[in-house]
C-alpha cells in the first residue's frame, strides 16, 4: 500500500516494496514539481545514515537537514530513500534484486501515484539513468550495491556520491572501482566534512586524493568546514 501527498515541492509516496512473495522493505519516494513524467528523469536512490528514528518518514523530518524535498522542487530527478531502520541496515534493498524492485516499484508508484490520471504501463519503465548514494552508514549499503555488483541495475549507473560515508577502510577500492575502464564513464563523487567525529571518512578521502590523480571520472574536494547531517544537503541540490 502506498501514500502519497502532493504539496508545494512535489509528490511524496511512502512504499511498502514488494518483490512478488513478501514485503523486502519500505521507502520514500519524492518526485519534485518540475518533473512531470518520472520516466525521463534520473532517479537518486540515497542510503540514509545511523539514526533514532522508526521508520523513513520519521527518519526525514525529524532534522530539517534530513529533508531535500524544498531543495530539489525544480530539479529533474526521481529521489529514493530505501528505510534501513535505525543502524542503516538496508537488508535486501542494499543490493542485486531486492534494489532492481526497488527501482522498478518507486517508477511505478511516481507514474501510477502522480497527480492527475495516468496508468503505469504493463512494463514499467526504468529511469533515464541512475544514481547512487550513501550517508555516513549507508556507506556499507551503498559499497555492496556498487564494488563488486554484477546487478542489472548497474547499466543505468551514472553516478555515485559518497557524503561521509567511508568507515571501513574502503577509500582504495573505490579508486579501483572508478579506475576500472568498464567504468570510465562513471562519476565517482566523494565528500568530507570537519565535524565528523572519528575522521574516518576524511582519512579515506586523503587516500582517494592521493590515488585520483589522473582519473577524470573521481571527483573530491577539500575537506568541508559543515557539520555532519549537514554535508548531503549542501551538495544533492548543486550535484543533480
């Protein structure tokens, strides 16, 4: 069963995704104003980070830093949050099938849910094209549908953003991953901030500045003066 609520920024659904046998999870689905048929936009799937919440609409309003949807109300994009509870356990939606229904169900429920008469067709169709994204720890979610993935999905990758998000040791397989010539032309895009507490992520990001050098697909920029709930917001709006 889904929800839907049309407002001045656009149309959120919240989901329950379903992959033919059992509920696999829930999420949020956000089509902004400007976007009137979701099939020709990208859409963003983002990885929410550890929280206090209890469930995904919980998880977004509770800090106005957590809610992109009055940034993103003019932009061309299809944004996704997939639910991953309170340790950012996105289970079967972090990955292979389980993330393949989460794309296909959020396109159906922003074409079948969005204001005004319109069916879905019998196909649904995918996104024009597909980005990835992980906060703090959804890194691991957002590592496992990337590195390593054969999934379908993977042809409609065009970009992947890192905000925060390395706390194991990872930033040397991201470079791998971005140097590999099947995705050269893919963008790696990766950001730090100085208020995150354990440094971890900003230590990944000194690896990743050291290695990228010569990889035009690897973008990273200095380390943010901004605080850590901060960093996603201040870069979703001016990436898309």
């Amino acid at each position: 069963m889904a929800k839907s609520v049309t407002d001045g920024n656009g149309t959120t659904h919240i989901i329950d995704v379903y992959d033919g046998k059992s509920t696999v999870g829930h999420a949020m689905v956000f089509v902004p104003l400007a976007v009137s048929l979701p099939e020709q936009a990208p859409m963003l799937v983002y990885y929410h980070g550890h929280n206090g919440q209890s469930s995904i609409e919980g998880y977004v309003t509770s800090l106005t830093q957590r809610d992109f949807r009055p940034a993103l109300k003019a932009k061309k994009v299809v944004l996704v949050e997939p639910w991953g509870g309170t340790k950012s356990n996105f289970g079967k939606l972090g990955g292979g099938a389980g993330l393949a229904t989460l794309i296909d169900q959020a396109m159906f429920y922003a074409i079948s849910n969005a204001p005004g008469a319109r069916s879905c067709p019998a196909k649904t169709p995918p996104p024009t094209s597909l980005i990835l994204a992980g906060f703090s720890g959804g890194g691991d979610a957002l590592r496992g549908a990337v590195i390593g993935s054969g999934a379908a999905h993977i042809r409609l990758l065009t970009e992947v953003w890192c905000f925060d998000c390395m706390y194991s040791g990872e930033g040397s397989a991201w470079v791998k991953w971005a140097r590999d010539p099947a995705n050269a032309s893919k963008r790696l895009r990766v950001r730090v901030s100085t208020k995150e507490s354990t440094g971890k992520p900003r230590a990944q990001a000194d690896i990743i500045r050291t290695s990228a050098k010569g990889a035009a697909n690897i973008d990273i920029d200095k380390t943010v003066s901004t605080g850590h709930e901060d960093l996603p917001g201040l870069f979703i709006p001016e990436c898309l």
